[in-house]
C-alpha cells in the first residue's frame, strides 16, 4: 500500500510485515531512550571521575558538557542525512560511533581519551530527529503520532533513568563499571537499530549542506561553551559578551548561507512559518524554565546540612529524585496523546507551562522536607513529559514527511540551548547569592531563582497561547 507524502515522495504506509512493525515501535522508543540516557551518565559521574583521574571538578564536568556540545552540534546534520534515502546507514553508522564511544569510556585509557569518548557518545542525540522520521514515514498517521510523542517524552526522561543506575554502578564498582552500563546497553541499540531499521523512501535528496554545517557548528559551540562558563561571565564580562556578539553574528550567516541553498541543512523558511517559530521560542524559553528547576531540585537537594538547609544526599540517593520526574513524565507523555484529540496541541503547551510553574511554586513554598521535592520533582516532570508530548504536533503540522528528520532536529538544538541557558541562569543567580568567604547560597536565593522560573514560564504560556490563538483563527477565519 502506498502514498504519496507532502512532497511528492512515494511513501510505503505499511512497509513490513505486521509482526516487523510492531517490533519497530519498541525499537524506536529504546533507541531514543538509550542514546538520552547515556548522554546524561556525565552527571552523576563528576565527583568519581574527578577522583578517579585526579583532575579538577572543573575539567570533570566536561564529560557532561563535552557530550551536550557534540550532541548539538550532530543533531542538524544527523537531521539532513536523516531526510535522505541513506537514513537507515545513518543511524547505523551513528550507533557505531556511540558504540566506539562507550568502549573508550571503560578502557583503562587517560582522562583526554575518556572526553572523546562522551563526545562520541552525545553525537548520539542527533538520533532522536530520525526515530520520528521513521515512525512518520512507516507507521499509520493515527499511531505515528503517539509514537513521535512519546519518542519525544523518553529523549527527555532518559537522564531520570540513568541517573539513579550509574551512580548505583559508581558507588559499587566505581567510574568504569557506571560507564560499562553504557556500552551495554548502547551495544543494544546498535543491534536492535541493524534488525529493525526500515529503509528511507526514495526520491529524497542527498545531499549535505557543508557550508551551512560548519558555520552552525561553530556557533552552537560558542553559544553552548558560553552557558556553560558561568566563571567566563562573572570574571571577564567584556571578553564574554564579545564572544556572543560574534555567536550571534555566526548565526545570522548560517541564516544567511541557508536561505541562498537550494538544499539547506535546515529549512530556514520552514522554520519562519509562524507556527514552527512560534513552537520552537517556546521551546528556548520553557527549555531555560525547565533545566533551571531541575537545577535547583538537584543541587538542593545535594546541599550539605551545614548550609543551614538541604539534605546532603549522596550521589545515588540524589538519583532517585529523578524516579517522579521520569515516571510522571511518562504518564504525560502517555496521556497527552488521547488529550490533543479534544484539545489543540498549542494548548496543551500552554497548560504544560503552567505546570511547571506550579512546580516552581512549589519547591519555592516548600522545600524543607525530602517528600516536598519529590513532588516538586513529579510535577516538573508531569509539565516536561506534556510539553515534550505536544511539540512535535505543533511543528509537524507544518512539516512535510521528508522534512521531518530536519525540523525536529533544529527544535532539539533549540531544546539543548534551551536546557544550557536554563542551568547557566541557575548557577548564576546562586552564585551572586553567595556571600565573601561562603560556600554556598543563602537559603532565600532559591527562592529567587523560584520566582525567576515562574516569570520564564509565564512567557511561555503567553506564547503557546498566541500560537493556539493563531491556529484557532486559521481553522476558523
């Protein structure tokens, strides 16, 4: 049974054998989850890796940052290829690499060689972009949906799921055995990616815009290593702003490089269509909302009790924090798409948004009892899971099939810049919270930061409400 997609491609709606398909769902949801969960295996690791190599917790936090850089900076291109007829070599050859990036995790090999393998092993997140193309192109329209949803919702909620296991894994057996972790199960990926991966459909376009990826490249990575260098800010101001300035000026060529390619890395008039730009604002504020409460919770809960509050949780204790924010994610994400049968995917943005704002008014109210942010933590998780759920509704309404790869891939790296500002905003507001001679934050700037989240998702409602309200006019003029 065939069709013919949005842009004239013939697409095989059924492809495979029914027992193939229904491989393919699993599939494409584990592979999702995996390559989350591995990328976020730096961040409970710091400390044992700081130990481990002896190096400082400055460099030691590269093995997360290291793999959100090379995570965004793959994503568009891995989008590209992904809108090709060479998707399915793609992914394979991708996993190869996540793969090569956990082996080099686990060897007995220096602390350089152990960067390049969490490098390898972010480049892994470019994958997500392809498992909703897959699952656009091969599934049913109806069960296509809820598969992107929640393919959506796992990218999001696989840190919950590594966190608490690898630092269980470093606390028994050290770094190594929490990264073993890693290459077991990226190992699966691959296998499970070789025997359920469907071919691409023909008539696509092959090629790679070059130009346009270097010059993305080196401004996801200026903007990126920006957010992360909150020392950067506070110690040389002018040399910071300088380097935004040329960030911001790399972008707009990149803008400019796209818009003159008959064949674009990323499909900038696409992207200017008013409900794709508006969907993808809401995506860069909520995403600084959300990666700051989930900053907070953590770090607070992580806070000695000689700090005249937090709990002084140890690594692992502090990972099961994230089992309400992964499960509550997960019935979000499980729910919304019976929800958006009823109600308009823009505002299922806007409620999302409030979510998490009441969950910011939480842990603003109360915070003084562990169980206190274990629902503030469910409650994030709830709004995130939602608001993961409805994006891609929203950007694929004005998305051709063969675009799709593409389109979700440039909303990930607006999610991963999202995400970098929500923690730099954290750590920043904290920092200038803690007094001459303290080690940490007065208990009140937590309270701040609170009410600075909760005015950040407020301009996310107001956008999702502007985009439901320019939908509703669309539909009914």
């Amino acid at each position: 049974m065939t069709g013919q997609s949005g842009d004239g491609a013939t697409v095989k709606a059924f492809p495979a054998a029914r027992s193939e398909a229904r491989l393919l769902v699993p599939a494409l949801i584990f592979i999702a989850l995996v390559v989350a969960a591995v990328a976020s295996l730096g961040t409970p690791l710091i400390t044992s890796v700081a130990t481990s190599f002896h190096v400082s917790l400055g460099s030691a936090q590269w093995t997360l940052t290291v793999a959100l850089l090379s995570g965004a900076v793959a994503t568009p291109i891995l989008g590209r290829l992904g809108a090709s007829p060479h998707r399915r070599a793609t992914i394979l050859a991708t996993l190869t690499v996540v793969v090569a990036g956990s082996a080099l995790t686990v060897l007995p090999v220096p602390f350089a060689w152990l960067l390049a393998g969490r490098a390898a092993q972010g480049v892994g997140l470019g994958l997500t972009a392809l498992m909703m193309g897959v699952a656009r192109d091969h599934l049913p329209e109806d069960r296509s949906a809820a598969v992107i949803a929640l393919i959506s919702v796992v990218s999001i909620i696989g840190a919950g799921v590594g966190y608490p296991l690898a630092a269980l894994l470093a606390e028994l057996g050290g770094v190594r055995a929490a990264y073993g972790l890693g290459l077991v199960v990226t190992a699966t990926a691959l296998l499970t990616a070789w025997r359920s991966m469907p071919d691409a459909p023909e008539g696509r376009s092959t090629h790679v815009d070059v130009a346009g990826a270097v010059v993305l490249a080196a401004a996801l990575l200026m903007v990126l290593f920006l957010a992360g260098e909150r020392n950067l800010w506070s110690r040389h101001l002018v040399m910071a702003a300088g380097l935004a300035c040329v960030a911001a000026m790399l972008l707009c060529a990149w803008a400019v490089i796209e818009l003159r390619s008959t064949t674009p890395l990323v499909d900038v008039r696409a992207v200017r269509h008013p409900a794709v730009a508006g969907a993808n604002l809401a995506m860069f504020v909520g995403g600084i909302g959300m990666y700051l409460l989930l900053t907070l919770i953590t770090r607070y809960a992580q806070t000695p009790h000689g700090a005249g509050y937090g709990f002084g949780l140890t690594t692992f204790v502090a990972g099961l924090v994230f089992i309400p924010f992964s499960a509550l994610g997960f019935v979000a994400g499980k729910l919304t798409p019976r929800v958006r049968t009823r109600i308009a995917d823009p505002l299922l943005l806007a409620a999302s948004a409030v979510v998490v704002g009441g969950g910011f008014a939480l842990f603003a109210a109360a915070r003084s009892d562990l169980a206190e942010l274990f629902a503030a933590m469910g409650v994030l998780g709830f709004g995130v899971g939602g608001f993961s759920a409805a994006m891609p509704g929203v950007i694929l309404a004005a998305t051709p099939k063969s675009e799709t790869s593409s389109a979700m891939s440039f909303n990930y790296v607006v999610r991963s810049v999202g995400y970098s500002l929500g923690s730099a905003v954290g750590g920043l507001v904290l920092t200038a919270g803690t007094g001459s001679g303290h080690l940490f934050p007065d208990d009140s700037d937590y309270t701040t930061a609170s009410l600075v989240g909760i005015g950040i998702m407020a301009i996310t409602t107001l956008t999702s409400l502007a985009l439901a309200r320019r939908s509703s006019s669309e539909t009914n003029p």
